[in-house]
C-alpha cells in the first residue's frame, strides 16, 4: 500500500502535468475545446487520490506505531491563532468598509459632476483610449482583445502618466476608455456611478453592468 | 491530513481554470498546492526522524529524498516554461506562477538537504 507523503507527491505531479498540458493545449495547439475535456481527467484523478489517501490513512491508524508525545494546546496556541484568524477577519472588513468609494455622477458620457457639484467635461484621449486588462479576461476574450489591437493597459503609458485631469470607465467586459476632463461652467444631473479617485483629478468609474470586483 | 484538504482546494481552483478559463485559478491552485506540498514535506521529515533504526531510516531518508527531487525537478521544469511565458507576453500572471513553482522546488530541495543530514 503506497504511503500517504508518497501518495501526495505523485498527486502533486499530477496536478502539475494538469497545469501543463492545459497551458500547452492553450497557447500551442489553441484547443479550447479540448482544454475542457480535461475536467474529467481532473475528476478521475481526483476521487482515485482521495479513495487511495482515505484507505492508506485508515491502515496508518489501524497500525502501532511508536508512542507519539501527545500535544497540549496551551494559552499561547489559542492566543496565536485566535490573533491570525483575527487579522484576516479586521483586513477584510477595513477594506470592505473604509474603502467605500464615494459617489459621483456621470450624464451622458459627457460630464463627470464631483459630490461638491463642480461640473467637469469628459473628452476621448486622442489618438486612442482603449485598452483591456489582457489578465483578467477569459483566454477566448484575451484573443478576441489580441485580434483588435487593443493595448494591455498595464503597460498603456496614458495609465502611467495620468497627470492631467483623467476618468477611466471600465466596461464589464475588462476594456477601459481613457478620457480628459476639463473644467465647465454647464449644471446638470444624471445617474450616479460607482467612482474611485485615483490621484488628486482622477478618477476611475465602473459602468453598469459592471461591478467593483473587477477593480485591478 | 492536512496537506490533502489543500491539494482538493488545488483541485477546485483548476477546475474552476477548465470553466471560466481564467489563469488566476493557476495562481490560486499553485498557491494551494505549495502549502499542501510544505505540509506533506515537513510532516514527512519528522515522521523520519522518530525511525528509531538507523539503516531503516537512511533507506527512507533515500527514497524521501530521490522522491522530493523528481517533484522539485517538475517544478522548476514548470517554472522555466511559464517564465517564458511571462517574459514573452509581459504578462504578470505568469510571473507569479513561476515564482510559486520555484518556491515549491526550492522548498523540496531545502527539506531533502535536511533529510539528507539528519540521516546521515
């Protein structure tokens, strides 16, 4: 009967050729359709590891083996993960809540109005302002942004270099439209969106239907 | 035990991956794997050391070790593949890959030298 390290070893070489072959299938072969037949593959080995893990566990306890010191958990054990469990728990709900963006109002595509009601103009960035966030797309939407041309805007230089008043508006599908602001005398109102300020002047706005998730 | 419970959250992730075809899920299933692979190695060091014979527990020592390195071999393998990868496309994705698949190689050749030692 294999042992239970041996065992996770060789299920850990699995995972890997998993990894593997679904990187090759992608990339060489631009099979994605093959790619998904690898659930079963997965699946397979899966319940096979856990039926294997389950049975070499059982005969690990059925077995004597030598005395083993019987551990104690002490105040300090408790304080220690009590302290790690509440550090995850604080920093999800700091940024949960203390990030709350605040609100502002886009009409039109036209005007961005900040809370305080000072009324700026959006105007597309020439010669282009479009980009897409190529890493959190899907592999098949990744292509379709390829074929377009569209930059990856990770290493798009107006993203850098925001020095001027700028809003980007991210779009569900991860594209992103970069526009300038400028100062307006015009008073209006519209639906509010959901908007981060990213320097002093700019700001970063999802479109419905998109949602903050998305934020990269 | 414990070890196994990461690999199944390994296994989520990746079939999560053959879903939505995202390649985050790589990350977070290599994130998994490394902490199941820290486990299985560490535990497997101290199961070691309370081998009371000591020709017994320098043929285990072997075998652990020959084992570690066919898993540190993949790993590095791996690593210099999604490497390219990243190097290639600047995608940053597969950065963090490699450096999780290195980490893991790394960590079977740091605990294999210690088996080595404590066997001698």
């Amino acid at each position: 009967m294999v042992e239970l390290w041996k065992l996770n070893n060789l299920f850990k070489l699995f995972l890997l050729s998993f990894i593997a072959v679904f990187l090759f299938l992608i990339f060489v072969l631009d099979n994605i359709i093959a790619s998904r037949y690898l659930l079963l593959v997965l699946a397979v080995g899966t319940v096979a590891y856990l039926v294997v893990s389950f049975r070499a566990n059982r005969l690990d306890s059925g077995r004597p083996i030598i005395p083993q010191v019987r551990t104690h958990i002490t105040r300090v054990h408790l304080l220690g993960i009590v302290l790690i469990l509440s550090l995850f728990v604080s920093s999800y709900i700091i940024v949960r809540t203390l990030t709350a963006p605040s609100s502002f109002q886009l009409v039109k595509f036209q005007y961005l109005i900040l809370p305080n009601g000072t009324a700026l103009s959006i105007s597309p960035l020439q010669p282009n302002n479009e980009c897409a966030w190529l890493e959190s797309m899907s592999i098949t939407m990744q292509q379709i942004a390829q074929r377009q041309g569209l930059p990856d805007c990770d290493f798009v230089s107006w993203y850098h270099r925001a020095s001027p008043p700028t809003l980007f508006l991210e779009f569900q599908n991860f594209t992103e439209f970069t526009y300038n602001l400028n100062s307006t005398a015009v008073r209006t109102t519209g639906s509010e969106l959901l908007c981060f300020s990213l320097s002093s002047q700019s700001f970063q706005c999802w479109v419905p239907p998109a949602t903050v998730s998305h934020l990269k | 035990m414990l070890s196994t419970v990461f690999f199944v959250l390994a296994v989520i992730s990746l079939s999560m991956l053959t879903f939505y075809l995202i390649t985050d899920f790589i990350v977070i299933a290599l994130g998994a794997m490394d902490i199941g692979t820290i486990l299985n190695a560490v535990s497997r060091m101290i199961s070691l050391r309370r081998v009371s014979d000591v020709n017994e527990r320098q043929r285990k020592a072997a075998t652990t070790v020959k084992f570690f390195h066919i898993v540190s071999y993949a790993c590095f393998g791996i690593a210099a593949i999604v490497f390219g990868i990243a190097l290639n496309g600047l995608a940053t994705d597969f950065a963090v890959m490699g450096l999780e698949l290195t980490g893991c190689g790394t960590i079977l050749r740091a605990v294999s030298r210690d088996i080595q030692l404590e066997g001698v």
